[in-house]
C-alpha cells in the first residue's frame, strides 16, 4: 500500500466512528488520529478510544493504538483490515502520511486548523466550514430531510444548541458537568437508571439522572472537563443494545462521507484499487 493511499480521519468519537466503520467496510484504508484523553461520550462505539484503551472494538471492527514513529507497524496494521489509532492532538500525520483524503472529525464546529490545501480532497463534518474555502465538501450532520447529505458549495446546516427529541427529551438527555473537575463515573454504559439515581461525580460536585432511562454515553473516568460540557447521554428509549452499536445518525453521516470520497474521479481511481485489493484478501 501507498502512503497517499491512505484516508486521515481527525478525530475518533461517536460521529467519526461512524464514518470510520462505512469507510472500512468498503475497503479504504483508515488511520484515525486523537487526543491522548479522548472527549468522546458513547465511549462503548467510538474506535478512538484506542489512544486509551491500546484496543477496541466496535461492531466487529478492531481499532488499536499505533505509533507515527513506526510507520512499518501502523501500514501492517492496515494490512491485516485494522484500524490504526494514533495519538496525534498537533496533525502531525498530516505531513507523515500525506494522505489522499483529510476528514475533519472533530465536530468542533470550526474550522480549527482544517485547511482545503492540506490534501487532494478534504472533507468536513458539520457547521463551521464553508466547502470550497475551508474544505472541499461539507456533509451534513444536522437530524432531519438534509442529514448525511454533502455540499461541495457552502456550509452545512448552522448549529442550533438543542439536541433532537427523543420520547419527549431533549435539553434534559444529554448530561452537561455542573462544575469544572475530574471526571468520576459511578454508573456504567448501559445501565437503566431511575430518575435523580447517582450517575457521577465532577471533582466533588455529584450529579443525577434526571429522568428514568438507559445510560448510553458517559465521559471516560479521569477526562478533566470544564462546566457546562457534554458529559453524558441519558437515552428514554430504554433499548441497552443502543448503547453498543452506531448509532442511525453516525452512519447516515458516514455515507455521506463515503458518497464525498468516491465522488471525486482521482481518489475514486486509487481508493477504489485499493477497495479490491482489501476484499480480494
């Protein structure tokens, strides 16, 4: 495998594992760069735990940490059908790799330090980017009729702070940290909680369930996080297997980025070579 064969996915959460998931099970090659202490939240199906976890895996696709340092490694891993985690918070795969596909994972909507020279195609998720100044192309990240679609002109849809409804929640199911602190979890992923049930602790500060559900997503114990962040997922649909698969939105995100990929005649000539040689194997 060349080097510019490879897809660069920054940022390895819930949304980027999706993506990660529809471009591996089409045969690309993904390397996922992440911070030493990942933010993800639905930690159970996010691939960029590895940087913690050295290992992990999510509907039958392994992740594991690698090393820029030991290119030979990270290429064997890709080789065996891997995905190669590497912590790499500055983008320094960037000029190691020089991959033939960027995509902007992070969901920070903003651009951060994104740029559409970077790569030959380079892809953003969500609000923040103008595709054709930021990026190449934007995919949708907002639930509704324009989920996973992708704009190779102007941005996605502008962020509205309020999480979709389900069964009647919305504000309420996603668990912010009361204060700034250490995480400290005291329920598990998958757990059913009743309302105002102890799910951790923020430095000394507790905080409850504020209604009866299952426990979807939850900080990784230790992450340090700042008051007012997104800590945790309070699912009222009571579905535990939720809590360890991709979710609907992740993958509806994730063909978007596949349609992004193949779309454009150069990379669709190499990374659908690269596509055959992976399935042929």
């Amino acid at each position: 495998m060349r080097a510019d064969q490879v897809v660069l996915l920054r940022g390895g959460g819930d949304l980027a594992s999706g993506v990660a998931y529809r471009l591996h099970k089409a045969g690309l090659p993904v390397v996922i760069t992440e911070l030493p202490k990942p933010l993800a939240v639905r930690t159970t199906v996010s691939y960029g735990m590895a940087a913690v976890y050295e290992t992990v895996i999510v509907e039958g696709v392994i992740a594991r940490r690698a090393d820029l340092a030991d290119l030979p490694a990270l290429y064997a891993l890709l080789d065996r059908g891997q995905i190669p985690v590497l912590i790499d918070p500055e983008g320094a795969a960037i000029a190691a790799l020089k991959p033939s596909v960027i995509i902007d994972g992070r969901v920070a909507k903003a651009p951060l330090d994104t740029r559409i020279d970077q790569a030959p195609l380079v892809v953003a998720l969500g609000p923040g980017f103008v595709a054709g100044k930021d990026c190449h192309a934007v995919v949708e990240t907002n639930r509704g009729h324009h989920l996973g679609r992708v704009y190779w002109r102007g941005s996605a849809e502008p962020d509205t702070g309020t999480p979709s409804d389900l069964n009647g929640k919305q504000q309420e199911r996603v668990l912010r940290a009361p204060c700034e602190g250490a995480m400290t979890q005291i329920a598990v992923i998958g757990r059913l909680l009743h309302e105002g049930q102890l799910i951790g602790r923020v430095g000394e500060t507790p905080f409850y369930a504020p209604f009866t559900g299952v426990l979807r997503g939850l900080i990784d114990d230790d992450t340090w996080v700042t008051a007012g962040m997104k800590i945790g997922d309070l699912d009222p649909r009571v579905r535990r297997e939720h809590c360890f698969t991709i979710s609907d939105k992740s993958l509806s995100v994730g063909g978007g980025v596949l349609e992004a990929v193949l779309s454009v005649p150069p990379m669709r000539a190499i990374l659908r070579g690269v596509s055959r040689l992976s399935n042929a194997g």
